[in-house]
C-alpha cells in the first residue's frame, strides 16, 4: 500500500507541475528562478568552508 501512495504523490506532483507551468509561467519561472538561486547559495557556502578548510 505505501509504494502506491507514493507513485499517486509522485503522478500528482508532475501534473500540478505540468499544470501551474502551463497556466502560470510567470509565476512558476519566478519561483525556479528563486529556488535556483537558493541553491547556488548553498552550493557557494560549501565551497567557502571546503575552501576554509583546506587553508
């Protein structure tokens, strides 16, 4: 029972994802560009403290 909850979640998320793309573009571009940026941050922050480390 758990792994079909977890494929209707899954089906259920790509299709809201399809949906607020295809009726919310630029919603949807502000909120990847937002997430994106996000990540890049993170991803900076552990390169400065591997950077810290290694002087």
């Amino acid at each position: 029972m758990p792994v079909f909850v977890k494929k209707v979640f899954a089906w259920g998320g790509l299709a809201f994802l399809i949906f607020f793309i295809a009726f919310r573009p630029d919603s949807a571009a502000h909120t990847f560009r937002t997430i994106g940026g996000g990540l890049m941050l993170i991803a900076q922050g552990f390169g400065d403290f591997l950077t810290s480390l290694m002087t």
